[in-house]
C-alpha cells in the first residue's frame, strides 16, 4: 500500500486530475470531521478543507511513505492548516487561571457556540469529562483549541514536560475508552 | 555547535500521538523525525503504524460528513490552483522542449492542469539555473562573502549587477527586503529575503551555510502570535545560492514578525530579528 500511496502522491503532485480525487475520495471524511471539530461553523469548515487539498496537492511530492502512511500525512498537513488558520483568526483572551472554563475563554469559540460543539462532539466531551482534570484541561486547550503546549503550558503555569505527558496519556485514555464504549 | 541526543524508543512512543497530530512545536517535531530516523526498523514501523492508527481514530471526531456538493468545489478550487501555477510559469517554460505525449496517457490529464508539476519544476531549474548563473558570475566579479556583505549593506544596485535575472527582479523590484543575520556571531553566514506581496513569492538567498547532501535546512517565519511555519526545506551547496518562495498568502505575510533558517535538529542559523 505504501507503494501504492507514494505513487498517488507523486501523480497528485503532477497535477493529476484521477489522482486528487481519488485522495478526496479516500480522505475528505476525515478531514472534515477534523475542520469541523476545530472550527467554529460549517461554512469555515468546507473553506477550510479546499485550502487543505490545495496544500495537499503543494506538499505531494514531500510526502514519505518510510516516515508515515498516507493518512498520518493527510491528516498532519490539515491539522496543521487548521491550526494555523484558526491561530490567525482567533484574538485570544488571556487565560491565566487553571480553574478558569478553557472553553469560554476564546473569544472566536465563546459560549454561544458551546451548544453546537457540544453536539457535535457529544462524546467526546463525554469521555473528556471523566478524564483527571490536568489531562482535561489539555486536550480541550491543545487538541480542541489549538494552543501549543507551550502556550499551554504558560497558561497553566505548569512544566512543558508535564503537559504533553499529560496530553499524551489522556488522549490514549480517550481512544482506550473509546474501544470500550464501543465494545459494551 | 552540538545535537540533542536522538530519543528512546519509550520516548518516540509517548510522543507518537503529538507528533501525529502536529501538537509539537517546530523544534520537537524537528527532533521526533531525526530520531525516528535513527530507530530501529521494528520501532519505526510500531510508530508508522501506531500513528497512522490514531489519526484514524474516528472516535475523537464529531460524526459529521461532509455536504454531496463539496466534492465537485474542493475539485474545482485544486484544479483552479494548478491551472494558476501552472500560467504563472509558462512563459518561463516556453523555454524548454515541449512535453511529448506518451501513448495511453489519459487526456483528462491536461483538462486539470496536467502541466502543474511540469511548469513547476521547469520554474524551479530555470531558478536553479540563475543562481548557478549569479553564483558563477559572483565569482568572476568577487567573493560570494563580498555579496553576503553587500546584501547586508542594503547595496542593492551593486548586488543585482551578480545576480541572474530572477535575482535582480526581486533586488530591484519594488520588494520588501528583510536582512538575516547570524544568530551566533561567531558564524560567518548571511541571507536576505526579497518578499514580492503582489505575485506572493520571495527570493531567498544565502551564503555559508555548511553544505548537505539533503535538504537539512528550513525556511521558517514566525508569526505574530509567536508559532511558526516552515515554508520550505532545501540544501545547501555550501556555496552562496538562493531560491523562489512561492504561495505565501497576503495573510501569511502580513503576520510574519520575523524570517529565520534552521538547520536539522532546529537550532536557528539566520535570524531577521
């Protein structure tokens, strides 16, 4: 397959038309659901993942088959444009509390968006919610919202080290718990 | 100048989820990927396939598809930038032989742009070819440090004499300049940038930089926000060389504080700050 997917990306770099539909075809669910995660409205989500295929198309001939699968590459370079763009979009309030509500603390994904997101993300806030507060706290602020750990971090007045561990062990938590709801 | 030490293996695995979901900064993710090169094969396969398994992970994502319509528009917006890529570039491509047409190529090709990677990469010989040119030329004239020393010096005039056709367009054009400097003192490199904000490109080049055999160093900016975007990887020849930056949004450009090359383990070699 890998051989497969570096042909794919070489004839996507070349411009091919078969090719970047065939990668839509294969990847725009999950792009979307990543842009619609991150971003505030449906209309900012579909802009969003025409600027990822155009990426994808910019990008094709760096992709390495050695270094990842497809969809690792895929779904790094979008939400990495997601990222960006909702970093140049955002004015951020200034969070300076560990007690204070991570979500309504950005102005761009205030609390009158709450109930739409929460919605959509029934289940995973779901799952959030039970996880230990630090770990909590950190996926909604890095995962969710886009800030760098650093920013992270900063805000929580906690060491880098213990934020993306907390990161890392909280997002296996979820996918961990995630299996098992399926599973019942 | 030293290098961090490559990680363990029990640290590339925590941090498999990060890198894969773009979570680590530039200089970490910089550091993930060269120790992942210096893995075993059998770990680099358990992290290939152990992110490839997270960011497929439906279960962290809404359950949301997307509209029928989307399709036909995503398709038509790729197809519409490599068709502008492609006519950006063609007069320069004119140059070259013309593209033969192989037996059962698909005629749909051509409809979407086929000629995107073509123009593209005749685009980036003909550049290529300009600064070998202005590189020979620098040296008929005087010594590339003289150039390095002149682009610092804001000697436009007298820099444009050495460079090649595509160089002197941006030297002399009506383009932002950004100076680079060394971020250690004691190194002996230089660059500049020449930022066009009307074809959205930049011409960048560079003197001292220790040579590669692959593409080791970054093109970064740095936001106003304080992240930051690699733009472009490249080699370097170890001589004074430079390149076209292409597809740099008037957005993107607008919120650069400042311009800075890295080399692989992200440690920053020129600064514009």
């Amino acid at each position: 397959m890998s051989q497969q997917d570096w042909m794919l990306m070489h004839r996507v770099a070349a411009g091919e038309e078969a090719a970047v539909t065939e990668l839509y075809d294969r990847f725009s669910s999950l792009v979307f659901r990543v842009a619609r995660q991150l971003l505030p409205t449906q209309a900012d989500a579909e802009d969003a993942v025409q600027e990822v295929f155009i990426r994808l198309w910019q990008t094709a001939d760096r992709y390495d088959p050695r270094r990842a699968k497809l969809v690792t590459w895929v779904m790094l370079i979008a939400r990495r444009h997601l990222i960006d763009r909702l970093r140049r979009n955002a004015v951020r309030g200034t969070m300076s509390s560990f007690e204070g509500d991570p979500v309504s603390t950005s102005p761009d994904r205030g609390p009158d968006r709450r109930p739409q997101e929460a919605e959509r993300n029934v289940r995973l806030l779901k799952r959030i919610a039970d996880l230990p507060k630090l770990q909590r706290t950190v996926i909604e602020r890095a995962y969710l919202q886009g800030f760098t750990l650093r920013e992270v971090s900063e805000q929580l007045e906690a060491p880098l080290g213990t934020v993306k561990s907390a990161l890392s062990r909280g997002l296996a938590r979820l996918r961990e718990r995630a299996k098992t709801d399926w599973a019942v | 100048m030293t290098s961090p030490e490559p990680m363990t293996r029990q640290e590339l695995l925590e941090l498999a989820a990060l890198d894969a979901l773009g979570l680590l900064d530039r200089y970490e993710a910089a550091l993930y990927t060269r120790s992942f090169h210096y893995a075993s094969a059998p770990v680099q396969d358990e992290i290939v396939r152990l992110q490839a398994e997270i960011v497929s992970d439906e279960s962290l994502l809404p359950e949301e598809e997307p509209d029928g319509s989307l399709r036909e528009r995503v398709l038509r917006k790729v197809a519409e930038a490599i068709e502008r890529e492609a006519s950006e570039f063609a007069p320069l491509a004119t140059i070259g032989r013309r593209r033969r047409h192989r037996p059962g190529e698909s005629d749909r090709r051509s409809a979407f742009g086929a000629s995107g990677q073509f123009w593209r990469a005749a685009a980036f010989v003909m550049a290529g070819a300009v600064v070998v040119l202005a590189y020979f030329s620098a040296e008929a004239n005087r010594s590339s440090n003289e150039i390095a020393r002149l682009a610092l010096m804001d000697d436009t005039e007298q820099l444009a004499v050495v460079l090649g056709a595509t160089g002197r367009q941006f030297v002399l054009g009506d383009n932002q300049k950004v100076t680079m400097h060394p971020a250690k003192a004691s190194t002996n490199v230089a660059g500049a940038v020449y930022v066009n904000e009307t074809t959205e490109q930049a011409f960048v080049f560079f003197d001292g930089l220790p040579r590669t055999t692959g593409n080791d160093y970054t093109l970064c900016v740095i936001l106003e926000d304080g992240s930051s975007e690699d733009l472009q990887t490249f080699r370097s020849g170890g001589i004074f060389s430079g390149f076209i930056v292409s597809n740099l949004s008037a957005s993107l450009l607008a919120s650069i504080t400042r311009w800075e090359i890295t080399d692989l383990a992200g440690a920053v070699i020129l600064t514009s700050a």
